[in-house]
C-alpha cells in the first residue's frame, strides 16, 4: 500500500487528545496533525522524535496533515495509523500473497456480524467455509525485538474474540489476524499484563477454534506492504 502523497518529515512536540498531535516541519513551521490511532501508542509519542506526515489538500479535512509513521532513525519504522493495516491487507489479500488464506477469491471489506459488529475481511470461496477475519494493528514494543498486542485495555477487542467464536460455531473459519507495524521486532507476545481479560479472551477464542496468524510489515516513507511469509514469529 503506497501512500497517497509524499510524506514529509518533521518533529513531535506532542500529541493529546488522542487524535491530535502538535509537530514542527523542518522550516520551523508548526502544524497540527491528525492521529489515526485510539491506543495509548506506549514509546511512541515522546516529544523531539523524527516522525512523517503525509499532506492533503482535501478541502473536507480540516487538518491538513495525518501522522503516518515514527522514524526511529537507526532504518527501523512504526506504522501508527491504524487505519493502514487494513489497506495493506486488502491489497495482499487482492496479490493473494498471504498463504492460508490465498484460496479465496471473494474479499469483502466491513461486513456486518455478530453483534452490532462489522468484520474487517469476510473471505468467500466455492466449496469452502466462509473466513472471517478480524485484524489488529500491533505497534508497542517494551523490550528488543518483541512486538505485543494491545497497549492499553480494549474491550472492543476482547468482543470481537467472542465474535468470532460465534462463527467458529455456526461452521465458518474465524481468523484473528495481528499486523506487526514496527520493522525491528521478530516476536510477537500479548501484553497479558495490560490486559488480563484480553488475554483471557485469547485462549478461550483458540480453544473454540478461532485461528491466529502474525505477519510483519515492510514499511518505508513510500508506503506499508505485508510480509507474506509469517517467519519466525514466537506467540
């Protein structure tokens, strides 16, 4: 998935608000941008860190910018708009480039299941259960080369795990799908420690049969392409 426009960098003077942050273009001008990210984006948020907006002259936008990534200046990048996993996926989906799910070759995007939800991916195919798939944009990392999901408590998250329990039952496939944004971890863990419930509501999503798959990212200021292969990923 490539950006729209170029990005251009600049620095963090802060974020709050949750969806707002504050930054300095590199000719000193100040701009406030978007933040597509409702977590508490742990590490990620510190003033004085180089990090990429891309611009819009999309005159229904009020803010002219949208916080795209983190550049953590030693080549590694974290993707923190949460809206761009999807995108990628889509568009990898589309490739057929992500191997246990390659066989489909319906992709529908936002579909209404469960209770009041809506999927991220319902993947449809001849012959084949339908594939539910939810996925999880994955950006904290506390220790080297570790990424863990969530990093904060998300109710939301531990809802959609029972969901798509739901439709392991009625004979579908359920598919909780992490997407790690970060180019410097290998590992992937949950952070049971934010959130016990979620954890909890992991296991018990497994044990019905709901499937987990972990797959990294490439990410450049050009844009967030997913790995297909799912490597060395330790759960």
């Amino acid at each position: 998935m490539r950006f729209e426009s170029p990005l251009v960098p600049a620095r963090l003077i802060r974020r709050y608000k949750r969806f707002l942050a504050d930054c300095m273009l590199e000719d000193g001008r100040e701009v406030t941008a978007h933040c597509a990210n409702p977590g508490s984006m742990m590490g990620l948020a510190e003033p004085g860190e180089k990090i990429w907006l891309e611009p819009n002259d999309d005159p229904k936008k009020k803010l002219k910018y949208g916080w795209r990534l983190v550049d953590h200046e030693n080549g590694h990048f974290t993707g923190v708009d949460t809206s761009v996993p999807n995108k990628a996926l889509r568009a990898a989906l589309e490739a057929g480039e992500i191997p246990q799910l390659a066989a489909y070759g319906t992709i529908r995007a936002e579909v209404k299941y469960g209770e009041k939800s809506r999927i991220d991916f319902l993947l449809s195919e001849p012959g084949l259960p339908d594939a539910y798939v939810e996925v999880k944009s994955v950006t904290l990392s506390r220790q080297p080369g570790l990424a863990e999901f969530p990093d904060s408590v998300t109710a939301r998250g531990a809802k959609h795990l029972a969901e798509l329990s739901g439709m392991v039952a009625q004979g579908h496939r359920a598919i909780m799908l992490y997407l790690v944004q970060r180019t410097d971890c290998d590992r992937f863990a949950l952070a049971a420690d934010i959130d016990p419930a979620y954890a909890k509501a992991f296991d018990a999503a497994k044990a019905q049969g709901v499937e987990s798959l972990i797959h990294g990212t490439r990410i450049s200021t050009e844009g967030v392409w997913v790995r297909p292969e799912t490597g060395n990923w330790v759960k």
